[in-house]
C-alpha cells in the first residue's frame, strides 16, 4: 500500500496523520469538506455523505484512514451529527469495498464505553476493549453504528476494518489547559482523565495500516498517562470508590487500557502533557 486517503486529513488528528504517513514515504490524499490550513497541501473537497462523491475521491488509492466525522457532541443537532457521521462512515465503507481497498482504518471513540460518565459509573478499571458499549449520545450511538457496519463490511468483503477509540485528542498548545484541572479531579472525571495526542493518533493509524490484523477489530488508543498529576488510585479512590480496580495501577498510568494496541499493533505513546507546562 502506498497511496493512502485520509479523510477529515484537514482536522486535529488528520493533519498529525497526513504528516506522519509522508513522514513514512507515503503518497497520501487528504480529503476533507474543509479547506487544508497548508496551502502547500491542499484537501482535495468531498462530501462523504454522498456515495458518489466518495467513490470518485477513494479511486486509484490502496487504503483508507477515515477519520472525517462531526468531532463532537454539540457541535450540530442530534439528528445531524448522528446522520453525518454514520453516512459518511457506511459511504466511506461501501466506496472501499466497491472499489477493493486493501484496508480500511477509521475512527470510532471512546465515548463508546459511557463516556462520559455522568449517568453511571464505570463498570470497572481499567477500562479496555471488553467494557460495555454504552453510548450516551448521539456522537457516541453513531461510532457504535459504525462499529456494527465495520463487522459486516469485512465479514462481507475480507476487507480489514480496524476502528480506533480514540480519546480526548490534544495538540501541544492544549496542555496549558492542563494546569487548571489539577484541583478539581471532578472536572476532567467525565473520561477517566484520559487524553491522546494527536500525533500518537497518527502513530496508531499508521500502524494499524501497516498490520498484518484481517479481521474486524477496535483498540482504546489513549496516552501512556492521564491528564492529571495525582496518582491514578488516588483520583479513582476519591472520585470513584465504588468501582472494581481489576489489576495494578502506577502512578500516574492512564485508566482506558492501551494493553490490546500496544500487543496487537505495537502502538507506544511517545508523547505527554509532563513537562510541556510554562
């Protein structure tokens, strides 16, 4: 595979994987509804909620990163954060199958799994790939659709659908708003106090495409640590006493489970928010 698409390649995690792929000698395509912030490296403008439009932008490539989505809930209605997504995701899916690709790699979410947590607990932590779906939104009920649809299309076509829960991404110039979350855990709770950062998003996308994996299959994919400074146990005994700890936690070790990326894809964070304060 060496001509690759991203879709969303304008956005937080597109721009890092753009990179990060030409960085690694590939020919890539960023396809986007927006412009590219690089007039160097122009988006090449699709709207993926029309299959039409989707097949012609996919052809003559090897594979596919699809990371185009509404990024979040609020930023639209319901209905068409939940329609946006979830026709892109299937046009995006059907174009790589119509037209053989050889990989599709996308982005699902950690919101799966109960984010945030609000309505109920965690039913345990660390938290990894075989916590309960439990989307609590309709940002979150749209990667879960996705994931469904991901099953089918490989066990349809053979084709490799590997999704990527993604945590809260972060570029370096968000760690700032780090320092103002150290004395309330509660603030950032709502996620286990995870984050990633976009260029270790780019990392997992990058080896997922280079995996030997055939199957359908999702991995958390979050920083090595949390946002905070406390130790993990401490925010966990205070915030959530009640919730089963199912093995040993380090110091400050991130509390989504990154076990399953790190065996399967090799994935290793290289990046931290420590240190990067002024």
């Amino acid at each position: 595979m060496r001509k690759i698409a991203v879709t969303g390649g304008s956005g937080k995690a597109g721009r890092a994987c753009v990179f990060e792929l030409r960085e690694r000698g590939y020919d890539v395509v960023n396809i986007d509804i927006a412009a590219s912030r690089d007039p160097d490296e122009p988006a090449l403008i699709a709207d993926l909620t029309d299959l039409g439009q989707a097949i012609e932008v996919l052809r003559g490539t090897d594979a596919v990163i699809h990371l185009a989505a509404v990024p979040a809930p609020n930023v639209l209605s319901d209905g068409e954060t939940f329609r946006i997504n979830l026709m892109s995701t299937y046009n995006v899916f059907s174009a790589a199958a119509t037209l053989g690709l050889e990989k599709v790699i996308w982005a699902s979410s950690e919101t799966l799994i109960g984010i945030p947590f609000e309505r109920r607990d965690p039913e345990y932590a660390p938290i990894d790939e075989q916590h309960p779906r439990l989307p609590e939104f309709h940002y979150a009920l749209s990667k879960l659709a996705g994931e469904v649809i991901a099953d089918q299309f490989n066990r349809w076509h053979g084709i490799p659908h590997l999704g990527l829960r993604i945590s809260n991404i972060m570029e370096p110039h968000d760690y700032q708003r780090f320092r103002a979350w150290q004395d309330n855990p509660t603030i950032r709770s709502w996620n286990l106090w995870g984050y990633v950062d976009a260029r270790d998003v780019a990392q997992a996308a990058r080896l997922a495409l280079e995996s030997e994996l055939d199957t359908a299959d999702n991995f958390l994919i979050a920083a090595a640590d949390t946002c905070m400074v406390r130790p993990s146990m401490d925010l966990m005994e205070e915030v959530f006493p009640d919730v089963p700890i199912t093995r040993p936690v380090e110091g400050t070790e991130t509390l989504l489970s990154i076990a399953k990326a790190r065996a399967l894809l090799g994935y290793e964070p290289r990046y931290t928010w420590r240190g990067q304060l002024d």
